[in-house]
C-alpha cells in the first residue's frame, strides 16, 4: 500500500527566446522537497490519473505543509471506479516519522501493520472527493487514529492538498515520505488495498546546505518534427543543486538513447541534449552557438551533452563574455547515458555565483555546423523549472 500539442514558431531560434518566460519562485524561507517517477509505470493498467510523475513536498515558514501530485493525465472529474479499485481510489502523501513503528489498523484492517505514522489523503469514493488527514500515531498506544478533513484541490493533473502544522505538530528534523495512489476492492480499514504506483523522498530542512531539486515534465509524442527519434522526446528534465553549489544534471527521454545513434539527412552535423540557464532575462547574448544575430539570443549559459556521428560529448558553454565582446567559453563536462537516461555535471566554478534563475531541458538536430542557423529544434518543455539563489 504505502509498499498539451507543439507549434513551430517561424525560426527555431525565436521558439527558444520566446520560452524562456519568468517563473514565480517559492518564498526563500520555504523548505522544499521534490521526487520524480517514471512515467508508464502504473500497475493494474491503472489509468494514466493514477499514475504519478512527481511529488513535492514543501514546509512554509509557518510550519505548515503543501503537498502536491502530477499525474500522467488530467484527473476526471468523475473518475471511472474499475478493478480492483471498485470501492475507490486514494491520492496520499506519507509521512514516515519514526521508521522503527509500524502502527497496526486504519486506515487497513485491524491487526494489520503498516509503517507510516501519518497521511494526508486525496479520496475518491464514486460519489465525491475529500480531503483527510490521517494521523496513526494513537495507534501505537492503543488508542485510534485520528482523522480530520483537510483542504485539497485538483486542477488538471495536479493534485494538492494542505496539512496545518497544528495537526502534525512537531515533526522530526528528517524524515521518510513520498507519494502513493492505491486503488480499495474493500472498505477503507480492510485489508482490500492495492498499490498502483508511488516513489519515496526524505525531508531534511535541518540541512542547510542540503540539495535543492527542480523537476519538470512533458508529454511523451510532442517532438516538433516527424523524423525525431524518440530518443529526443524528452520527458523529464531535472537539476540538482547540491550543497557543493554543483549542478547534477539530468534528461529522460522517451526511448534509449543508442550507443551509436544515426543521423538523419536533418541532422547530419550532430545532435544535442541540453539544459538551458537563464541567468538574465533581460539580456540576450550574440553568438555561438548560433550564428550572430543583431538583437542576440537567450540564454547565457548551456551544458551540452552532444554526438557528431563519432563520439558523445559532455561541455559547458559560458555566453556571458558575448554581452561585451568576448568569445563563449566552452569547456568539457563529464556526462554520461544510460538507456533513456542523459546526464550531465557542471561545477560550480564553470558558472560562478549566479542568482535565482529559470531552466530547462532541450533537444535539437544541427543539420549545419555548431555557430551557424542549422540548428533544429526537436523537443523542449514549455513551463521552466527554477533554482533558488537567495
């Protein structure tokens, strides 16, 4: 149990300048944590609605909690009950307080053991949702949970839901949680669940110079021609920002990338997997690795994980010094490619100190050579994550 569509714009350089949009940022004083799951697997061929894409978790500076779900698909408004979720379906975040307990009964049967101290559901009984709290810690003196309803909303394929701190109180410094849908054969408080898909995370906001992770998503068949492999189909993007201040950098796609992929008559220079930083929104620097253009182009600084038809590459590419004049720096990263996984690190001394800024994952197809207009985009992800840099 607790076990959109794409258009081209009229160069694919102003399709890039027109994304890179500013993203409202959560309040300094709020601690986040974020988890991300793959899409497709869902068990029971549960619907797309019950099948989670991330999990955020955040703590306000008043110590309540904001949780929040993306599914692979809208929510219905009156979502279908089918097996084994004939009696209904959950949306819940669990919180592992104390993962030495195990409290035994609801919302399972009675007797039953299961590890997490506290819950906050999103429900689905056939007639109507609710929003509930369950706090289980009762049970490990004998006494029963306690259930109170809490505010919750779905809009689209997210899924979000309130917890008061007056009603966790006070928590550990770290701890246990994640996102979980379950389908109910049975009643609530028997032992007729059924796990359909989650991922688990810790909170730790003790850690000051803990990771900071942003997450974004996009939907599996929009690449923006039809010759793109499903390998330049990007599905998830995600940047770490360790406590290091270095950057993990990382692109699922929705196929694997080949250990030598071809390179079609549109791409016949190289092609690109890339994470895009907009340092300034204000600013739009001229030049590699586009052709030089009068009015530039966003966004100042890229890591690049590239194939000429002969070898990958991992680089980082520093647009800055072409706000004065000066040449983009370009310097080798590692990366690396596991199956539908590419991966990238930058340290923090390619980039230097930088302030809150906007980001997100790319492909594209060069059927020219890298500083000219032979760059085709393939696919990117419209809503841009943010770092914090407070």
């Amino acid at each position: 149990m607790f076990t959109r569509s794409k258009h081209i714009a009229p160069s694919a350089i102003a399709l890039l300048a027109a994304i890179l949009s500013t993203v409202g940022a959560q309040p300094v004083s709020a601690q986040i944590s974020a988890v991300a799951d793959p899409v497709g697997d869902a068990l029971f061929n549960a619907s797309a609605f019950q099948d989670i894409l991330t999990g955020q978790m955040t703590k306000t500076a008043s110590g309540d909690f904001e949780l929040l779900m993306e599914m692979a698909s809208p929510v219905p408004v009156a979502p279908p009950l089918s097996p084994p979720g004939t009696s209904g379906m959950w949306w819940f975040w669990l919180f592992d307080l104390d993962p030495t307990a195990s409290p035994q009964g609801y919302p399972v049967a009675p007797g039953l053991a299961q590890f997490p101290e506290f819950l906050v559901v999103v429900s689905w009984d056939g007639t109507a949702f609710a929003g509930t709290a369950v706090d289980r810690r009762p049970l490990l003196t004998g006494g029963a949970a306690i259930i109170t309803p809490v505010p919750f909303s779905i809009n689209g394929t997210i899924v979000v839901a309130v917890l008061a701190s007056t009603l966790i109180g006070v928590v550990p410094p770290s701890f246990g949680w994640g996102p979980r849908a379950i389908d109910w054969s049975g009643p609530v408080g028997s032992a007729g669940y059924h796990f359909v898909d989650g991922a688990n995370s810790i909170f730790n906001p003790s850690q000051p110079e803990s990771a900071q992770i942003s997450t974004v998503f996009d939907p599996v068949g929009d690449t923006l021609f039809p010759f793109n492999a499903p390998f330049q189909d990007v599905v998830r993007g995600q940047m770490t920002k360790m406590g290091s201040r270095n950057y993990d950098l990382l692109m699922e796609m929705a196929g694997p990338v080949p250990v030598n992929p071809r390179l079609p008559p549109q791409a016949n220079h190289q092609m690109w997997w890339f994470w895009v930083f907009d340092l300034d929104p204000t600013t739009r620097p001229s030049g590699y690795p586009w052709q030089a253009v009068s009015n530039g182009r966003p966004p100042e600084f890229l890591v690049v994980v590239s194939w000429d038809g002969t070898a990958f590459a991992g680089t980082a590419i520093d647009r800055r010094p072409l706000l004065t004049g000066g040449e983009a720096i370009i310097t080798p990263v590692p990366c690396r490619i596991n199956g539908t996984i590419v991966e990238a690190d930058l340290a923090s001394e390619l980039i230097g100190a930088v302030p809150t800024f906007n980001w997100g994952p790319f492909t594209m197809s060069w059927s020219g050579p890298v500083g000219s207009e032979g760059a085709n985009f393939a696919d990117y992800v419209p809503e841009f994550g943010t770092i914090l840099n407070p």
